[in-house]
C-alpha cells in the first residue's frame, strides 16, 4: 500500500469521499501542464525516472490507497486519457430541481472519478483474472458477480445507455495495453468501419498515444503507423538483415460489415467489439473469433462487446442473445438487478442512464440515481403529453434507458402487449417456471398412450433457434388431460397445429408447432374457465412422418381435433396413410361468424391463412391473440391482475411474441390457428359446459372479438 495524506477513501455507507487520491497526475497535469516537476533524467535513480516507473506500475498493477483500490486500466485512464467534459465550474445557467441548466460548454481534460466506472473497471479485471471472494467483498462493488465466474477467463458483455463515454475508456485501455505489455494485441473491431474512425474508438487510441508521446516518458518509435493498424518497434539490420526490436504491441482495426472471420487469425489479447447494437453478424463474429482467445483449457485473452440496443432490432439481437444468455458464450455473469421481475437471474454487464450522469453526480464521483431516474420520469412523462407520436417515448428511452429491457425494447407496430410480456417473460427466466413443462415420450396404442417423461430429451424453448444444432424437439406437457368417468370430454382440448414442408435435411427455416389448448369451460375444477396451453410439441425430428405420428399421438391422448394451417405440410396425407386417423382432423373451418372472410378453398381439413401479414385474416387473428393474452383471470389479493399471457410458460412463445415483425413466428402462427379453432367451437356451440342451459360464449365475449 503506498502512503497518502487520507486516512478515508469510502465511508462505512460505500460512498466515496476523498476519490481524488486517484487521480493526483491528473491534478498534476491540469494545473501545469506537466505531469512532474522532476527534470528529465536518464540516472534510473533520478525523481524523474523513479516517477515514471511508480506511474508505469499503477497502470499496470493499479492503484491501492487507504484500503481502497482501482485497476491499472483505471489508473491510466484517469490520469493519462483526456476527455471532452461538460464544465461544470462555469455553467451559464443554474440547475436546480432537477432542471436543465441554461448553456454548458465542454472542455477538454482529464477524467473525473466516477463510481460507475470504479465497477466497469473492476468487471473488467475480474472477468480476466478473477479475484478471492474476501478481496471481492471489500471492493463493495455496486454489482453482484455470479460465484462461480469469479475465477476469471471470461469474457464482457456490456449493455449501456448512450453517451456514458466507452469508446475514451476502451480506447485507454488498449493504448494501456500496447504501451504495457509486450507483443500484445488488441483488436478494435465494429460491423461498420464508421464507428472505428474517423471518430469513433480508433481514433481515440490514436489520440492518446499521441498524448503519451508528448507529455511522458513513454514514448516509442513505430514499425507500422496507420489508423487501422499500429505497431510499437524498431528496425535494425543485423548482417544487412532488416530486424524488428522493441514492445512490437499493437492496434488493429477491422471493420466484420461483410467477413465476420476478419478477427481469426490475430491471436487477440484483447477484443472489442463495438456497438453491439448496430453489429447484425456479431454471433457469427463471436464464434469465428473466441477460438483465437483460447488454447485447449486456457482463456487467453478477452473479449469485450458493448453497445446499446434501439432502433431497427435486426441489428442487435444477437447482442441481446449475449446479453441475457451470458454463459453460452463464456461472459460473466452479473446478477439482473435492473429489471422488474428478474431477481434471480443474471445477464451481462448493465450501465444504465441514471449513473455517471451529469447534473446528478458529486464531485467525489457518487451517482446520486434516485435523482437521475426521477428527472428521467419526469422528462419521458413530458414527451408522452407533448407528442402525437405513440413511439417517440420508446425512442427516447431507448436512449436514455434505466433497465436492459429498455434498452433492448423495440420501436414497432407490434400490436401485443410487448412491455408486459417482457416483464412476464423475465419472471419464466429467473424463477424457472418453464420447468414445469415436462419434455416426455406418448407410448401405447389409440387410447391407451401414456405420457413417459424423458428429461434426457431437448425442447425447443428458445427463439430464434439459430445456433441449436439439436431442434429435433420433444412433446412438452403442462397439464395432464383432465378425465371425467376415465374418459377425456369431446371438445375439451384443441390442438392448432403450424405445419413445415420438407424433411430436416432440407430446410431448417421453419419448425414443426403444435399447441394443445383446454378450451373454455366450467367442467375441470381449478383452472377459472381453462382457456390456457396444457401441452406442445415443437421441433423438427429427422422426417415429417415422426413430427407427425407424435401430433396423432397427442391428439388421442387429449382426445382433441386438430386444426391445421392447410397451406402446406402432409398432415392430411398423412392421415390419408393412415385412416383411422382421420377422425382427428378438424374439417375445414366454416368462419360463419364472419360476413367478410371466405375460407371455402374446398381443402377439406382446417384454415388457410393466405400470404403475407397485411392480409385480413392474419390481422384480424392477431387482434384475436392481443385479446386472448390481455384477458384478465383473476385479481390477486395484493391487487396483481392475472392475465391469460401469465398462463404461457414456453419462453420461446413468449418471445416470439414479443419480437413479432418480420422473419419466421411459427408459434404465433399455431395461436393464431388457435384462436380460430375455439371460436369456431363456440360459434357451432360445441365448447364444452357442464351446464347445457349456460352460454359458453359469456367466455368469449371479451377475449375473441374482433
């Protein structure tokens, strides 16, 4: 520990109090110009040579004072990375309540400490090389690590707010990393070269260098001086021989917009992908390139993404895959404390809008965040009363964002209850709810299947499912069929059945989905009326004859008629192959109820849906799921409303919904076939009810009209 004039860093509470220990060059530098009074000396026992290597140890080792400690990266980029920052100390106007000053103007200098730095910092070194779980608690980190990702070899994913100042700190700390550590490699990298340079990353680390160089004693020659690539060394000739001598450490840059292998190959000690949020092909990017931070069992290097989300969502799924499924990838892990609903869970790193926000942090670097969120809410309930435009305060949040599912909301038409989808969604997640499906096997004959569960088998529960290498998938039961004197009620259960074309070794495009729905009814105790998912089956075995002898199988097993999208697939051929299977199908739906829709195509067996989604029976069976998953169960006790979309526990459905837009949305498409079918129970008067004289479309007057 080296000595200093403070005896209290942090108080008991976790605030900072004397930060500017940390920061003592910087101070140095700002008021002269100069970063020591020593002068220059080539003695190695000179003040001026013991300063640089006591200077050169700290952004190496970091900095620890006072029992209070900073990383090497940190060190360097508050003491050694000059910045554009709001002045403060000559506002032109006055911020009070929350309120905007008048005018600001920024100016260049040295980094203040901020506390939501202190974290990203330490995330950063933690992830690389771990830490001992007493250290860890000291640090009082204002995050909470996975334990078991506290030993390091992983990799960052940061999400984050706009304009929190990453491409200064991650252009320092790969300027800290070529000027400390020999022969390494730090790749900046970004789908479009736009975000690198002429102002982006790059050209920071440019600047920087050009700082050291001039104002401290770490300044090098170069073999190679181009934007895009940069290499500390000297040539010498040995027997005529031209010779590369020196740190030779360097700086690549490389744009992945149409070669999402440009990294393989570096052998990276550090990678940064920029904007996460604007890469469309980082997954691919991810896969090609990890392969170069690893030998065998060793993590070599690391990998740091970051971005924000916003804008058209084609670009960053993939980051939010990252993000939320950190550990398939080999990121650490931070626990979601962000977002309503997700206690228990974890996700990547989370940098939201209300730290290190200007105007709500003191001069020791403490984020005042209830301030900051209140003036945000305040801000965003300004925008939504002086708008017409019913997604500008998406826009805005997205931008300004508090929670990841902020950041990661999607500015669309989507006409699903998205936002509480989203919340329930994070509640399946963290709580495993989806366990309660159970993947199994029906065996037996016609009437006599029995469910055998089989957790060895894979359910497809993710969308999208690029990247599963196994989407056989499995039936997956909910609910058992409810029986009345042994036998399962006619007309209790339907199944809506998505069908796909070719076998697998065709086309993976799309997958085999099957829902089986207990209609509306007052007969099975316990379920409020039924009207929920009791089992599915999605997947894409080896050939269409085992998807669909499984459907057939669940069909008898619930005793259910199975209503088909009969624009493609060999459900009826099918069927066809076998006879008696033919009383499963539901014929051709007759839409009675409906004055403007024909859907007399003469097909025999279920609905056809026609192309596209502008087309009327498309929208309107949207309307019909937007209703369907809006309609209200019961109120709880605490005054928590229970919808139908709570009944959901396939995560998959779940985010296909709340992503619906363009692409593949199979199991959007068997609801759709759903909420037709148990209209077209209730409309022929065939729903089940235990009271002959009741009405069974009192279930249906809220929920399936359009």
């Amino acid at each position: 520990m080296e000595k200093s004039i403070y005896h209290n860093i942090r108080n008991e509470d976790g605030l900072w109090v004397n930060s500017d220990v940390f920061r003592d060059s910087a101070k140095h530098f700002i008021k002269y110009k100069r970063y020591t009074d020593a002068l220059p000396s080539p003695d190695p026992h000179s003040d001026y040579q013991q300063y640089w290597k006591q200077e050169e140890r700290r952004c190496i080792e970091g900095y620890k004072v006072a029992g209070a400690y900073i990383t090497g990266d940190h060190y360097n980029y508050l003491n050694y990375s000059p910045i554009r920052l709001t002045d403060e100390d000559n506002l032109a106007g006055v911020v009070k309540s929350g309120k905007k000053s008048f005018a600001a103007a920024k100016i260049t200098t040295l980094p203040d400490f901020w506390d939501g730095d202190y974290d990203y910092f330490h995330v950063l070194n933690i992830a690389r090389w771990g830490i001992h779980p007493k250290i860890l608690t000291k640090l009082k980190l204002g995050v909470t690590i996975h334990p078991d990702d506290i030993h390091g070899g992983k990799h960052v994913c940061v999400a984050k707010a706009r304009r929190k100042g990453f491409s200064f700190k991650n252009a320092s700390i790969v300027v800290n990393r070529m000027k400390r550590i020999p022969e390494s490699v730090s790749v900046i990298a970004a789908h479009d070269s736009k975000y690198l340079y002429p102002k982006g990353t790059t050209a920071m680390a440019d600047y920087y260098i050009d700082h050291m160089n001039k104002h401290t004693a770490w300044t090098r020659r170069k073999t190679i001086d181009r934007l895009d690539h940069q290499e500390d060394g000297y040539i010498i000739k040995i027997g005529g021989v031209e010779v590369t001598e020196g740190y030779q450490s360097s700086i690549i840059s490389v744009s992945c917009q149409d070669n999402p292998d440009a990294i393989r190959g570096k052998d990276g000690t550090l990678v940064l992908l920029e904007e996460g949020g604007k890469f469309p092909n980082v997954l691919p990017t991810i896969d090609s390139t990890l392969p170069t931070l690893e030998d065998g069992i060793y993590v070599t290097g690391q990998m740091v993404i970051f971005g924000t989300g916003g804008g058209d969502n084609i670009n960053w799924e993939g980051f939010e895959d990252v993000f939320y499924s950190p550990t398939s990838y080999g990121f650490i892990r931070i626990h979601n404390d962000w977002d309503k609903g997700a206690q228990g869970s974890y996700c990547g790193f989370y940098f939201p809008d209300m730290v290190n926000k200007k105007g709500f942090i003191d001069r020791q670097g403490n984020s005042d965040k209830v301030s900051a969120k209140v003036y945000q809410d305040q801000l965003r309930e300004e925008i939504r009363k002086d708008t017409k435009d019913p997604d500008r305060v998406r826009r805005h949040m997205m931008e300004y964002a508090n929670t990841p599912s902020e950041t990661f909301s999607r500015a669309h038409t989507n006409i699903f209850p998205v936002e509480e989808l989203e919340e329930w969604l994070r509640v399946v997640n963290s709580t495993k709810l989806w366990t309660q499906g159970v993947p199994g096997l029906l065996r037996g004959a016609d009437h006599g299947l029995q469910f055998y569960p089989d957790y060895e088998l894979s359910p497809v529960r993710t969308y999208p499912h690029k990247g599963i290498s196994d989407l056989t998938g499995a039936i997956v039961q909910y609910y058992q069929p409810h029986k009345e004197n042994n036998t399962v009620p006619d007309n209790l259960y339907c199944i809506c059945h998505d069908p796909y074309d070719f076998d697998k070794s065709l086309n993976l495009e799309s997958l085999g989905t099957t829902y089986v729905m207990m209609n509306p009814n007052d007969i099975v105790p316990g379920f409020k009326g039924g009207d929920l998912i009791v089992a599915s089956y999605i997947g894409r075995p080896e050939t269409l004859d085992i998807y669909n002898e499984n459907l057939f199988n669940l069909a008898m097993y619930y005793n259910a008629k199975i209503g088909i999208e009969n624009d493609r697939g060999d459900v009826v051929g099918y069927a066809k192959r076998h006879k008696h299977l033919f009383a499963y199908l539901e014929g051709e739906f007759e839409l009675g109820w409906s004055d403007s829709m024909n859907n007399r195509l003469g097909r025999g067996y279920g609905m056809s849906m026609g192309g596209g989604k502008d087309n009327k029976k498309v929208k309107t069976g949207d309307i019909f799921i937007r209703d369907w998953l809006n309609s209200v169960r019961s109120v709880q006790e605490d005054g928590r409303i229970v919808k139908n979309l709570h009944t959901i526990l396939d995560p998959g459905l779940l985010q296909e919904l709340i992503k619906y837009g363009k692409g593949n949305f199979d199991r959007v498409s068997a609801i759709r076939i759903g909420m037709y079918f148990m209209k077209e129970l209730d409309y022929s008067n065939k729903a089940p009810s235990r009271n002959a004289k009741k009405s069974v479309s009192e279930f249906f007057k809220s929920k399936l009209c359009a």
